[in-house]
C-alpha cells in the first residue's frame, strides 16, 4: 500500500486512489481558508486543491493541465490537482499558500 506524507503526517491508501479523496477522508487540510466551503467538489474546475507532489503519480489529465494553465496558477509551478491525480507509489504532498495554493510558501498546517 503506498504511503502519503503531509503536513507531518503519513497515511497509507490503495494503488489507484484518488489523492483528494484520501486526503478528506483522513482530515487532512487540502484546502487554505474559505477554499474548503467553495470548490468544485473534484471535477477539477476550480484549481484550489492544487499541491506539490513528489513521488509516483498518474500523468495530468487535460482538466489538470488545463485548470493549471489559468490564472492564478502557471504551468511552469511544480503542481497538480489532487482531485486529478491517482497515487501510484510513496508519495509526498506539499500544500502551498493562496486561495488555490498558487503561493510560494509551504504550509505546515492548516
């Protein structure tokens, strides 16, 4: 089972889960500020579950590339979708500062 470090702590999920999905259901804080109460629910329109992901993960889909090509994000920051992406191996996330975690600083929590 692959592992998922955030924010000082670790879970494990199935191969093939969807990361948002398993950062919810462990109480994980995915989102920064009012972003928890308005966003897309994981259809990946809205871009606030957005993270840095090191480790093995599937390939973007055309809603994450896509959501991520728009303002505020920038195709060339290090990110992802987490409602787009599947966990494939140990993986660490990383959540940064904004609305749609488009910032510059890593949180430590939420």
């Amino acid at each position: 089972m692959p592992t998922i470090k955030y924010q000082g702590k670790t879970v494990t999920c199935t191969e093939g889960a969807n990361l948002r999905k398993v950062l919810l259901e462990n109480k994980l804080p995915l989102y920064n500020g009012n972003a928890k109460y308005i966003n897309c629910r994981g259809i990946g329109s809205c871009g606030t579950c957005a993270v840095e992901i090191k480790g093995n993960v599937s390939p973007a889909n055309w809603k994450d590339r896509g959501r991520r090509s728009l303002p505020p994000h920038s195709p060339s920051q290090n990110r992802r979708l987490a409602c787009q992406t599947k966990v494939l191996g140990d993986i660490e996330v990383i959540k940064y500062d904004g609305f749609w975690g488009q910032g510059d600083q890593a949180k430590t929590n939420n």
